[in-house]
C-alpha cells in the first residue's frame, strides 16, 4: 500500500506540472489490482485526465478489457494504451492480438484515442509494417525499452516507419538505470532489452543515473525519436529527478 500512495503522489505532482503520465497493468502476469479503480478513487479532481494514461492490457477475460474501456471513459480519460501482455507467464491472453482488442474497443468508444506498441528490437520492416497497417486501430505507439547503445536499432526502425508514411507518433521507451547491480540487470532482463555490459562500463566510469539516462534521450534524439516516456522513476523526487534528466539532456 506504500508503494501505491507513493505513486499516486507522484502522479499529482507530475501532472500538475504538466507531465504526462502512464500506469502500467498486469502486463507480465503478476496480481495487480485495478489500477483503473485506484486512479478513480485515488487521484481527486486536482490532477488533470488529460495528462493519465492507463495501460491495459489482453490478459483479463474479453469482457473485462471491453468494460475496462468504458470505465475509463466514463471517468474522463481521453486515451488508453492497449496491449498484448508478456505470452510467457500469467493467464493466457484474451485475443491473440492487441489491434483486435483496439478494434473492439473502437467499435465501443470511437472517441477513445488509443496506444499500441511496436518494438525496435525486433525486424524493423516487419514492425513498421505492423505499425502502418489499417488494423493497428491506434492514434500513437509506444515502444519496448530502448537506450543510447540502441541508437542504431531506433534510426532503422524510424527510418522504416517514416518510409510507410504510417502518421502515428511513436512514443520511445527509456529506463532509468539506478545502478549497475548485476542481479538487478538480470532481473530487468527477464523482460526488457539491457545493455548489461555498457551500463556496467558506463556506472564504473563514474556516471550517474540521470548521466545514463540524460545520455539516451539526447542519442536516441538524434536517432530520429522525438518523443519519450520514461520508466522507472524514483518514487521520491519523482518531479525534481525528471527536471534534472531533461536539463542534462538539454530538453
């Protein structure tokens, strides 16, 4: 219950300062409670709609997710980010594919603006494809987890979206790496991309978190990529450690 007051903390802060923020969901199995249910109950009327995201995503019976849908616009959050949720662990998905889900959705709450997800990771023709299509039934993506050694990765894959003239805004991935402890990478790794090796050499070299982190959006803004969340926050100076990234990133 800590960790949600302190999240919930953060999220008016941020939002009260303009920052946009996202609310994952159960995404690699784990229980989780609603989090649609605790931003309704929990967030008051001082923090703007506008500015929350949740996540939902395929892991839930069919009917759920389509209620899910409606409940969040029904208490007044304009855009939802719909996906698929880690095959691996956890109850199986309720589609085989999130854009059938968006599809379903769009045919409940056409005004919802909805989020995909695409991955530079994977073939970059192949996801710009994907993120192109007619099917993908989204206004925006976000993307997996990528870093400044990505850079190469993200120019390709950007290059590729751009070529299709698909007109959705992507919305790229970046962690904030708060140390280079090995169990903790490895952790990470069980279900995102890390550069284990760089961060280590980079931490040893004496950078710092917001160094690591400022480094990625100032490269991948290079790469091609003009928007960005970011995961991983300190729930403590949430505010004040975000002010410090974007100014060593000169944005």
């Amino acid at each position: 219950m800590d960790a949600w007051i302190d999240t919930y903390h953060a999220v008016r802060r941020l939002t009260r300062e303009g920052t946009c923020v996202c609310l994952t969901d159960s995404a690699v199995g784990i229980p989780e409670e609603d989090n649609l249910r605790h931003l309704t109950a929990n967030l008051g009327p001082d923090a703007p709609r506008e500015r929350v995201v949740p996540f939902l995503t395929s892991k839930h019976p069919f009917e759920y997710c389509l209620s899910y849908a409606d409940r969040a616009w029904q208490h007044g959050f304009p855009a939802l980010v719909v996906l698929g949720g880690d095959r691996r662990v956890g109850p199986p998905r309720s589609v085989e594919h999130a854009w059938q889900l968006r599809k379903a959705i769009r045919a409940r709450q056409p005004d919802l603006v909805l989020g995909g997800w695409a991955n530079p990771h994977a073939d970059p023709a192949w996801q710009a494809d994907l993120v192109a299509s007619a099917d993908f039934t989204a206004e925006f993506f976000l993307t997996q987890i990528v870093s400044h050694h990505d850079a190469a990765r993200v120019e390709r894959f950007v290059r590729e979206v751009d070529r299709r003239g698909a007109g959705r805004p992507g919305v790229f991935g970046v962690f904030y790496y708060r140390s280079a402890r090995p169990a903790t990478l490895a952790l990470l790794r069980e279900f995102l991309p890390v550069p284990a090796e760089e961060l280590t050499r980079e931490f040893e070299a004496g950078a710092t978190p917001v160094d690591v982190c400022a480094r990625t959006l100032r490269t991948l803004g290079d790469a091609g990529a003009r928007h960005f969340y970011i995961s991983n926050l300190p729930l403590k100076r949430t505010s004040e450690t975000l002010a410090e990234v974007l100014g060593r990133a000169g944005i």
